[in-house]
C-alpha cells in the first residue's frame, strides 16, 4: 500500500522553562514545518507545554530490550559511584 | 551461552504487571488482539465525531458552539493517539484507515444511531463519554504501553466531554415543558445503546478472556455495564428524568442496581453493519478521506519540493 500519510515523528514537550522535554507522543507529517503545527495542535491544546521538538522517527537509534542486561550490566557492580558507599564521621554532620 | 526464553520474560512482566513495549517481544495473538482493540478505538473516536458534528452548526448558542467544536476536535486528537499507538504494534496508518473505509474494521455500535435533537449532544456528552471514560480508566493500566500512555492523555480530556454533555441536559430538564421532554426523549433512545458500549454478556464475549489474561482489560463487560448503571442512576434522579428500563431496582444485597439488559440481537445486528446510520457514517468517513486527498498530494510535493532546495543548496 502506497504511504499517503508522510513520515512518523517524535514529539516532546517542555511543560515549563527549564523542565526536561519530555516524550509525548508521535505523528504524520510531510515536514517540519507541519510536524510542529500538527504536535500543538495534536499535544498542546490545552497549554500542556511552552516549547516543542519534534523529531523525524527514524533518526532515533534505540537500544534493544534483548541486551538490557549485558548493555547496562557494567554500572551494576560500581557501588562506590553512590555516596552512600563511603563512611561519613557522624561528628562532621552533613557533607 | 545463556539464551533467553521469550515467552517467560513477556508472562514474567503481565506478572509484575509491568509493561510491554514495541519493541519486546511478544506473542503473535497478543498482537493481533491489540491491533484489533486499538484501531476500534481509534476508528470510534473518528467515527464518533460525526453524529456530534452533525450539530455544530446548529448549536443553539455561541458558547455551546465553542464548546462542541473543541469536543469534536479533541476526539479528532483522540483517534490521533491511539493510530500512533496501533502502528507500533507494525502497521501502517494507511492500512489501518484502508480496514475502516472498507468496513473490515468495526468500530463502536453507538455510533450508528442518529443525533436527533440537541438533547441528543448532551446525552451523548453525558452517557456515551460517560461510558467510555469508565472503560478508559481501566485501560490506563492496560499491559502495552503506547496503549496505556494513549489513555492516560485521553482521560484527562474526556472528563471535560462528560461535563458538557451533563450541562446540556440540565439546561433541558430544568428548563420549559417541552425542553425536560426533549432531554426524556433523549435519554429514552440512548440509554440501552449506551449499555450496549461495553460489550456483550461475559459468557458470549469471544475476546474477554484474552483481554483479560494479558492484562489489556481489567474488568469485564458486565462488571464496568454494573457500575455505569450504579453511577448513573443518581445522574437521572437529579435531573428528574426517569431511565427507561421498568425493572430498574436497588439490590441491598449486592449493593448495586437491578437492571434490564439492553436488546442484544439488535447489537448484533448494528455490529454486522445494519444499524440505523452504519451507510452514512462509513460513506461520510470515505468522502472525508476522498476529499483530503490533494492536501495530502500537495504537502507531499511540496515536501519534496523543498528538501530538493534543500539539498542542492
């Protein structure tokens, strides 16, 4: 079937100056342009965010969830990354 | 080498209750349902602005006009939603609009029946968003995530539908003689199709229990049926009107309402495409597509046109 729709993209919301942008969802586009007048209309109608990304889909490389385990394994056995590793003196207080 | 055993870790999630997403594995059938289940959903939220659209034009006042549009405009963003939800599962918006415009796919029986009068509006606001938000919430929770995420927007915006539609209604039953018989005629006709939304009885339901093991649903037909007739029934008292259904009655016993099923023969024959509307709104869906397709021609070559210009500077 021909595609009569265009491109899939990401959208992503920053609800207020400062904040993360945030994944929210994705649409139909041909453009940019129409991408993020398509993401206000679509995720924005009622003043969810104040500035938006939109993203093609395809330019998004994901991790695989087969390899969660081995991808991410090498940070499990680095405790002394947290500071609840090491020792405080209770007499120095707060550090 | 350690191989993974893939059924176990897509069972080991619905039993954490944890969720599925696109790119896990999963079975075949789990598929399938969810593509089934979400682009009914989708197709019903498009569908579902038809009969409403029907009086936008027609409102009787600025403000309810205002109103209505950005109603039908949010169920528009609705079927929006769920289409992107439905593709992850591995198909194309195209062919999911292809299912509709053909009738191979099904959408909602509600929407088959005609809007008549403007109580109609409030009634459909009223119970039909009524109904879809108790089935809503439930499927918040539902065991695929582009799913559940869809529902979680949708709900926050439809619980504004179910208030408009109250406020319509009020306005009629509080208003002159002829208004409050209006907004009677109209809960009359959409009481027993509203029962009908959340499907058949348990026992002849062919998808419940899939659904039901994989964690899509979480309540049965005839457990969310039960606690709409329980919310509702305070609704119609307050307004004075009285629900259609002669055997209506308290049960002490199992704190919850008595109650007449609705006509399943005639949900069937709605389903199979014989209801009061079913032509109009599959042909009024096939103009729209029609009509829209030199926009879509010409935002594609415009598209095209561009990047060239892009590309060659």
């Amino acid at each position: 079937m021909s595609d009569n729709q265009g491109p899939v993209w990401e959208v992503f919301v920053q609800k207020k100056a400062g904040q993360p942008f945030v994944h929210c969802g994705s649409l139909h586009a041909f453009d940019k342009e129409m991408a993020l007048q398509n993401a206000r209309d679509l995720y924005t109608r009622r003043s969810e965010g104040m500035s938006l990304w939109v993203v093609p889909s395809n330019a998004i490389t994901a991790s695989s969830p087969e390899d969660q385990g081995p991808f991410f394994e090498s940070a499990n056995d680095k405790v002394y990354r947290h500071p609840t590793f090491y020792q405080i003196p209770d007499a120095i207080g707060h550090m | 080498m350690e191989t993974i055993n893939f059924e176990n870790v897509f069972e080991g999630k619905l039993a954490k209750n944890e969720m599925v997403e696109p790119k896990d594995w999963m079975p075949e059938n789990y598929r399938k349902h969810l593509i089934r289940q979400i682009s009914q959903h989708a197709h019903s939220e498009i569908v579902g602005m038809l009969p409403e659209g029907n009086w936008i034009t027609r409102a009787p006042s600025l403000r309810s006009k205002i109103v209505l549009l950005a109603k039908v405009q949010d169920e528009g963003g609705h079927g929006l939603y769920l289409y992107t939800a439905a593709e992850t599962l591995g198909i194309s918006r195209d062919e999911l609009l292809d299912n509709l415009h053909t009738g191979k796919a099904k959408y909602s029986s509600i929407f088959n029946y005609p809007t008549l009068t403007w109580a109609d509006i409030g009634a459909v606001g009223w119970l039909v968003d009524g109904a879809a938000i108790m089935n809503q919430v439930m499927l918040q929770r539902a065991s695929y995530g582009p799913y559940a995420r869809a529902m979680v927007r949708i709900c926050k915006e439809e619980s504004f539908h179910q208030r408009q539609g109250f406020e319509v209604m009020t306005r009629l039953a509080f208003g002159t003689t002829e208004q409050k018989e209006m907004a009677q005629d109209a809960l009359n006709r959409w009481w027993y199709p509203t029962m009908m939304m959340f499907g058949p009885p348990d026992a002849e339901s062919p998808n419940s229990e899939n659904a039901m093991k994989w964690r899509i649903k979480r309540e049965t037909n005839d457990q969310l049926r039960q606690k709409f007739v329980n919310q509702t029934v305070p609704q119609v008292e307050y307004l004075g009107l009285t629900v259609p259904d002669a055997q209506l009655k308290w049960n002490e016993e199992k704190k919850g309402y008595d109650f007449s099923e609705p006509n399943w023969a005639e949900f069937k024959q709605i389903i199979s495409g014989n209801g009061p509307c079913n032509k109009e709104r599959l042909a009024a869906r096939n103009k729209a597509h029609h009509d829209g397709e030199w926009v879509r021609a010409a935002a594609m070559a415009h598209a095209k046109k561009k990047n060239e210009v892009y590309e060659a500077a």
